[in-house]
C-alpha cells in the first residue's frame, strides 16, 4: 500500500496502519534492567535528523523516503523541536480564529493549499542487536504536530493523526540487515485541523521523542488496572487485567502485600487489608512487580507498576475520593515552555514542585493529552487530574454564533465524519493514561459547542472505566446533558454560580476555567474559593492558565524579550491574550502567586487580639503533622516567636491561645503553619499555610516642630527652615523645589518635576478587556493637563506655612481638584487633596498625588503589605512588614507593561539614594505606594518591557487607592464596586513627606 496524500483533507482520515493503543507501561528484559531503568527493548531516535521544508504539500519533496534518493545536502532539524522555532515558518499565537482565517477560502472538509507547511524527516539507523526469534520493532512518535506519515526503506509503513497521542507503526516486515532509512513527513494542517483550534501557538514538526520500541515474542500489551475499595475503607482489592500477545503467562507480586492470583476470568487480583490510600495529601504508591514468561517458563518482560489505591466518584450527589467530598484548588496547564511544547522531564517536575508548594491540588491538561511523565508525577506528587482529550474547534463553534453555519453543521456537532476521529482520540488518551491514580476525570474536549458525536464519546469513555466524564460545551448546547456527569462553567461570576445552584441540584458543579490571570490580575478570587465550603455542590475550579505562552526573541537592538502574538509578523492573531499565566514565560512565578497560595491555603486561619482559630479544610491531614509557629512584630522587628501545639482534624475546627499577651506593644501577628520535614516538593519549614492580625496600635506621633519662614515673592511662595527650603510657583502651578540637608547649593534638590494629581494608570490587560481607556479615558485627560485656576492660596496657619492650589480637569464634564501644602519648619510637608469629579463621570482608576525624583534615588523601603506586589482585592497573600526593593525592580514584566508594582497597607516607605538621602513617606492610616522608574504614560504607550524609555527618573504615587485589578474574565468583566473608588463624589486623601539626609 501507498500514502494517498490527498485524503489528509478528508476528516475521516484518522490513521493507517497504526498499533492500536494500549498503557504507557514500560518492559525490560530483566530485574537488574528494570532497576536501573534502561530498557534494552528502546531505542532513542531523538538528536539530530535530515530535513527539507516545503510551504505546501505540493511543494514537498516526492520519493524521498526512497533508500537511494540524496538528503546529505538537505538541513539539519533536531528532534524533539517544532520547525517554527528552528527558522522555518514562523510561530503563530491565534485564540479562536483559525490560523488561515481570511488567507484561504475553505471549510470543513478541506485543508489549507496555498500555505501549508510540510516537514519531511530522515534519520538513518542500525539496531543496537539484531531482533531475537518472534521480536517485533515498532517506531513510536509521540508527538507529531498535527499528522505523520511514515516509510521504512522506502516501504510506506503508515500515518496518524492527533498529535498529542502515541503514533506507532510496525516496522519489522521492512528492516534490513545494516543501516535503515526512516522517514517522515510531518504535515501543519490536515482536516483534522478544524477541531485542533486550540488557545495556543500554532506549532508543526516531532515535538515529542521519537522511540523505536522492540517487542519480543511473549509481550504484555496492555495492562489495565483497577483498585475496588471497601465503603469503609479498610479493605481494597487490586485488580491487573493483561493483554498478552504470543503463547505464554503473567505473574504479579504487589509490594508488602503478597502474590496475585489468577481469577476465573483471567483477571490477577490481590486484597489489601488497612490500605494506604492515594489521595493528593498523601500520594501512597504500591509497586507492582510483573513478570511475562513464555510457555517454556522463559522470563520474556519484566514490569514495574505503581499503583495508587483510591476511590473517586460521585458519591451522594457530590465528587468524593476515599469517601470525602474534595474541593478542587486547580489550575489549567498548558505544556509550554521556553521551547513552545517541547518540555522536559525536569522543567515537567519544576512545575509541579511549584504547583505544590503554591497550594494547588488539581490540574486540567488544557486541552490535550500531556506527555507520560506528567502523569508519573501527578501520581507521585499528588495531584487531581483532569485529563483533556486532543479537541477544540472554537473556530466553528463561532461560526454557529455568529450565524454563518446553521447547528446542523456544527463541528463536529452530529456530523457523522467527525465520530471516527472524536473515538480514536478518546481511545488514544484513555488507553494510554488508565493507570494513573492521579486521573479523576475524563474530559471529552474543549469549546466545541455539543452534538452526538461528544454525547458518544463520554458513553465510550463510561464504557471502558468508571472515572466521572466532565465537558463543558453542554452549558451552550444542552441538548445531550447525558455527555457530562458534572456540571462544567467557564468564567461564571461566583454570585451567579450561586445563584445557579440554588434551582439546579442535580449535579455537581466546577469552573473548568475561572480567574482569567491574565497579565495584572487574580483579584477577588477568595469568593469563588470560600463559596466552594459553603455550598457543597459547588467543588471549585481551575484558574486559567498556570503559564504564559511567549517566544523568547530579540528586538532589532539585540535586546531579549518575550514575544506574542504579532510579534513574529504573523496574521491572523490575537496579540497579548497568551499571557495568561500565573506564572512568566521562563516559569518563574508572577507575584500573583502569593494569591494563589493564600487563597488555596487548606488551613484558615483567624487571628485576633490573644487567640487564633484554625478551620482545618484538609481531608486527611491533621494540623498536627505541620509545625505552628507564632511570631509578634513591630515595624518589621520581631518580637517573640513561640511555637504552640495544634491537633485539628480533618473538618474541625480549633481555638487556641497566643503564647504571649499585649504587653510586648506589637502590631502584627503572624500565625504559620509549617513542614515539620522536607517533601519532594518543599524544604522543612515550608510554609503551607499562615494568617495575620494587624492590631489597632498607631505609630509614635510626630513631635512638635517649629514655624517656618514663608516668603510670599511675586511669582513664586518660598517655605524655609534650618536645613531645607520648599519653593512653590505661581506660575507653573505647583512645588517646582524641595531642597534638603546641608550642601554649598542649599541641599540636595529632591524633585524634578512639579508634582500632580493624578487618576489615572496604564490599562490593565483586565480593563483594555472591558474598554477602560475609551470609558475613563477623561480621566487621563485630567491627569496629564490639569491646570491651576489662578495664584495659590498663602497663609500662616499656627506652626505651618500653608500653600493651596485648585485646578481645573480638563474632563468633559470637568472637574476640580484642591492640592493643599501645609510645611513646618523642620520640613516635613502635609499633603491633602480633594477632588470634586465632573458630573457623570465614572469612578478614577486611582487617586493620588505623582511625583518624580532624579532616578539615582532607585532604594525603596516600606512598611506595609508585601513583599509582592499587591492591590485592594488581591491582598490576602500580603502580609504587614517592613521590605525593601530597587525601584528599577518594582514594575513587574507583564509580556505587555501595564499597572503594576504597587503596594497596599503602607503606613511608610521611603525612596533614598545609595548613601541614604531621599524622602520618607508616611499615612497616618495606610495608603498605597507606587514607585517606578516610568511614568504612567510611559508604562502605557509601550508594547513590551524591552520598548520602555531608558530610566531617567523615579516616580512615585502614593495614593488613597488604586482600582482592584480584577480577574473573573479578561474581555468585559470589570473591578467589583467595593474595589472601586466612590463614582461622583467628593474624595479626599492626606499623606505627608520629608526630607532625609
């Protein structure tokens, strides 16, 4: 048989001759093999591989897979990589268009032509050892983006689609003596590819290892197993049903527990009496020793299995496992990294490492199988997941809404062309992945509306395995309920999950995405997380998404940056939506982790003025195991730290006294709990979990400070005093000098521009979703041209010289804002602002006073929420203390810049030079700080870290707030009102500032 290329546009193309799918267990030929986890049955292809790239499939090389047709003049392409990050073609970052969108006039049913790219492989091999007598040899790729047809020894041997499952093909009726010539030809879109429209880079090429895999003559195939638990949990039974090829038998010895016996139906099984149960708490893994024998009693195989003993599954009309009802604190991942989706076993355990120690249980693999490892280490490290089969086709699920297509042509929708591939790819995931004890959900795909072809599909999944099927597209098209056993929202506001579930009890209900962490964002996502303990048929959600997807690249100066959609001169695309991560682009965690952490903390902790509560929200873990340590601060000193005793359950709660009492005159305490001893993901000492009481106790008050001299000159209003001098102008509006200390010149010249109020902040990517810069846009307007109204008002008022302006806001309609100086003669400046908005004008992005020093005074100090950065509705990882910073570091490098860097709770900060000079801050109750080496404007008019100015300045904006950033969805959700400033009032703000030597 021959490859036929033009059926690739043909949907029901799906494979040919390709190995049907079976467990992802790995065989060795021995114990001592299997020790050392060396098989001698694989043979690695990855490294180095012969390449020609085409644009189209009719520009591809014809007969190359030939033995005698040239290629040692055609590139060189290592393996695992995508070709668009090798120097061909180009990435392209698209949402919900289809990459070729406006390019080609084409439907379902037909693939791209014009530009297509074709990757055509070569690598030559010999075998390490000759095949033995009944040996078969298969070649596996495991990730070909997004179809593959092979030849051996120019033997056409088959083709597969769905990249991010096994594609395996028998090669043993073609292998010669010597050197043998395998080839490929990797294909970009095939019409499979209009239901791979995923929310990603739109990538081609070998992008998983590619493995020859020899199989010898008795082989166990596939194992499938199963762990039956007890209703009370004292007893299970382990179940391994084997496929066998060739004449011979299986044995089986679960560790610590005995021998499997061979049932009447050729099933092994063994019960385990007091079983350890996997759980993500406690990840307990039983190894399975497995031996495959021929008839003659020869050792064939050896396998290692691990095995985790649990139960999920809706139980009581709730999701339970090991009988309790669980809450998923999750997060959608997409494999990417700085290798698009080449990742590596490492970078794979990093990510869970980090997920662990940030208190997330449970991962979606949105929206296609991972690789193996993954698996192997959600097992091991304890992780919930939902496993998301290879679908989306957004794409034309829009095409539906916006009337192009009627519901009948929805794909794959009732299509019956589209049943074979949806099959074969849930078979593909389902298959492989069985075995994991970290799997708790099958899901059928993402945003691909609904249909019988999905209804079919989570009948088949129900048909091979007793795990709950999850789909959420049945929320837009409710015609087949049947195709998912819970209920699966996206971006569903909490107060409406709410309200949803007060009339709808039949189900249980998560967010498979939710708290869109797209570029500043994660605010307010404490009331999604406290409504799954209240109402127990809500189980929680996956934050969307754990990473940024982002090219690393260099600007035409030389510069690094990470780039997004467009900025590989791609069209179609979808420009920043890729930086949704709560992690950066190289996995380094955004601040915004100190949210999650807190947030999905399972202990909750209240602390008050001489106890703390602890509600223990873990299932299968007592406070007891973890170290609570209690730590009394003042301004960033401590105190007293004591450790206290805690035995809560799992569910209870407990009450319990601080070790030391008012007395020592603190103003914060801390209550942590810890890791007695290290784990795999975390050092002794790990904090999982910690709560703070900020106690009512004011700083010390200022001590009285004698009058200064005011000069009230014709153009300008001077404010002197032994060591510093302030100079207000009538002319430009404002304090144009503020001179401190003790130098030939007058001191040290603090400012360099005449401070402003200001409204306004670069958009964050949450408001460019709602359209802030067109609805607030006047009050940019405010901020960059406010005007004085006239001279300043000038008086002795007691010990102060007083200095008031008005001006004028050029909005439509305008507004007034009154900056009032009140300076005593030590130099410390009393600053109030009001501002009296224009009628109807929609609430300030903040408000604030901006001003700016020369950029050599880059050392902040505060003290107040830290250390990350931190806003109104995204605190509750902060904790009161006293940090420090360089300035030059405080803007955060969201891929796109944008309001960033500030702090809430700040009592002080100051803003000095290296040798100590600047100014000090201070509130008398708290305000938010901001210090930056860019203004607002700037921060907002560039599309990347790197297109920011060079740093000429520190700017600093202490404010009396800044709108919350947000975060239920990133295209119209905005800021909740509590996290808003008032909308149409009168707002006043006072902070003050000195000088420091």
């Amino acid at each position: 048989m021959t490859f036929d290329p033009t059926r690739l546009a043909d949907p029901s193309f799906v494979a040919e001759h390709r190995l049907a799918p079976h467990s992802s267990h790995r065989w060795f030929a021995s114990r001592t093999e299997a020790d050392g986890g060396t098989s001698s049955f694989e043979q690695d292809l990855n490294g180095t591989w012969k390449f020609h790239y085409a644009k189209n499939p009719a520009a591809a090389p014809q007969g190359f897979e030939a033995p005698d047709y040239p290629t040692d003049d055609w590139d060189d392409i290592p393996v695992p990589a995508h070709l668009q990050l090798q120097g061909y073609d180009r990435p392209q970052y698209v949402n919900t268009q289809y990459p070729w969108d406006g390019s080609e006039d084409i439907w379902p049913g037909e693939m791209p032509t014009r530009f297509n790219p074709v990757g055509s492989y070569v690598r030559h091999f010999s075998l390490d050892r000759p095949l033995l007598d009944g040996e078969r040899l298969a070649v596996r790729f495991d990730g070909a983006e997004s179809a593959v047809a092979v030849w051996l020894n120019g033997h056409y041997v088959g083709f597969g689609t769905d990249a991010f499952t096994p594609s395996e093909f028998d090669l043993t009726e073609h292998l010669v003596e010597g050197e043998n010539k395998l080839a490929a030809q990797v294909y970009k879109w095939t019409g499979q590819s209009w239901i791979e429209d995923q929310d990603f880079f739109r990538f081609s090429g070998l992008f998983r290892d590619v493995v020859l895999v020899r199989r010898p003559r008795v082989h166990a195939e596939d194992l499938q197993l199963t762990t039956d638990v007890s209703d009370d949990l004292a007893s299970a039974v382990v179940r391994l049903a084997v496929r066998l090829e060739g004449d011979g038998e299986v044995r089986a010895h679960l560790h610590g527990v005995g021998d499997l016996t061979r049932g009447s139906d050729g099933v092994l099984a063994v019960t385990v009496d007091s079983p350890r149960l996997w759980s993500a708490e406690h990840p307990h893994l039983y190894d399975l020793d497995i031996e495959v024998l021929s008839a003659d009693g020869a050792l064939t195989e050896v396998i290692d299995q691990r095995v985790g003993i649990r139960r999920f599954g809706i139980e009581d009309g709730v999701l339970r496992i090991n009988g309790s009802r669980v809450v998923f604190n999750g997060v959608n991942r997409h494999e990417f990294g700085l290798r698009g989706r080449v990742m590596t076993f490492e970078q794979t355990e990093a990510d869970i490492q980090l997920m662990k120690a940030a208190n997330i249980n449970a991962v979606r693999t949105s929206h296609y199988p991972n690789n193996t490892w993954f698996y192997d280490l959600c097992d091991e490290y304890g992780l919930y997941v939902i496993d998301e089969m290879n679908l989306e086709s957004h794409g034309m699920w829009d095409a539906v809404r916006r009337g192009r297509v009627s519901e009948a042509d929805a794909v794959p929708g009732d299509l019956p062309q589209w049943r074979d591939t949806l099959l074969a790819r849930a078979a593909g995931m389902l298959e492989r992945d069985k075995n994991h004890p970290s799997i708790v959900m099958w899901s059928c795909g993402n945003e691909s509306y609904g249909g019988t072809n999905l209804r079919d599909v989570a009948a088949w999944f129900r048909s091979r395995d007793t795990r709950p099927v999850q789909y959420e597209g049945i929320h837009f098209d409710p015609r087949h309920p049947e195709t998912t056993d819970v209920v699966s929202h996206m971006y569903t506001f909490a107060a409406d999950v709410e309200e949803w579930l007060r009339t709808h009890r039949d189900k249980p209900f998560i967010l498979c995405e939710y708290a869109h962490a797209m570029g500043n964002s994660f605010g307010a996502v404490d009331r999604y997380v406290d409504l799954a303990y209240r109402e127990p048929l809500f189980q929680g959600g996956f934050i969307w998404d754990f990473a940024d997807q982002a090219i690393a690249m260099r600007d035409r100066h030389g510069r690094p940056f990470f780039g997004y959609g467009g900025d590989s001169q791609e069209a179609p695309h979808d420009g920043d939506f890729s930086g949704n991560g709560i992690l950066f682009a190289d996995h380094s965690p955004k601040p915004l982790v100190q949210e999650v952490r807190a947030v999905y903390q399972l202990l909750r902790i209240d602390v008050r003025a001489d106890s703390f509560e602890v509600e223990n929200r873990f299932l299968f873990t007592g406070t007891g195991e973890f170290e609570c340590v209690v730590t009394a601060e003042d301004e960033g000193v401590v105190l007293a730290e004591a450790t206290v005793a805690t035995d809560v359950a799992p569910g209870e709660t407990g009450t319990f006294e601080l070790p030391f009492g008012a007395e020592l005159g603190h103003r914060s305490i801390e209550v942590s709990f810890r890791l007695r001893e290290a784990t795999a993901w975390a050092p002794a000492g790990h904090e999982v979990a910690s709560g703070q009481a900020v106690l009512d106790r004011p700083l010390p008050g200022r001590r009285p400070a004698p009058a200064p001299e005011l000069i009230d000159g014709i153009h300008n209003v001077g404010v002197r005093g032994p060591g510093f001098t302030a100079l207000f102008s009538k002319i430009q509006g404002g304090l144009v000098s503020y001179r401190y200390g003790s130098s030939g010149d007058g001191g040290r010249e603090l400012l360099r521009a005449v401070p402003k109020p200001n409204f306004w902040h670069a958009p964050t990517s949450n408001e460019r979703g709602w359209g802030m810069p067109a609805r607030d846009g006047q009050w940019l307007l405010a901020s960059r041209y406010a005007s004085p109204t006239g001279d300043p008002v000038v008086r002795m008022d007691g010990d102060h010289a007083e200095v008031a302006y008005t001006y004028a806001l050029p909005s439509q309609p305008a507004g007034e804002c009154d900056v009032v100086y009140r300076v005593d003669g030590e130099g410390r400046v009393d600053v109030s602002l009001t501002v009296r908005p224009g009628d109807g004008l929609p609430d300030m992005p903040e408000f604030g006073l901006m001003l700016e020093m020369d950029a050599d005074y880059g050392e902040l100090t505060w003290y107040g929420d830290g250390p990350e950065e931190c806003y109104v509705d995204r605190r509750a990882g902060a904790r009161l203390g006293v940090y420090s910073a360089r300035v030059e570091e405080m803007l955060t490098p969201y891929i796109r810049p944008q309001e960033a860097g500030s702090r809430t709770g700040v009592r002080w900060a100051t803003v000095t030079d290296a040798q100590g000079a600047g100014l000090r801050f201070e509130c008398d109750g708290a305000m938010e700080f901001s210090a930056l080496p860019w203004t607002p404007f700037e921060v907002e008019n560039a599309l990347h870290p790197v297109d920011l100015p060079p740093i000429q300045r520190t700017v600093l904006r202490p404010a009396l707030m800044r709108r919350g950033v947000g975060g239920d969805d990133t295209w119209g959700a905005m800021t909740h009102p509590e996290y808003r400033l008032p909308e149409g009032e009168e707002v006043e703000f006072r902070f003050s500032f000195r000088g420091l030597r």
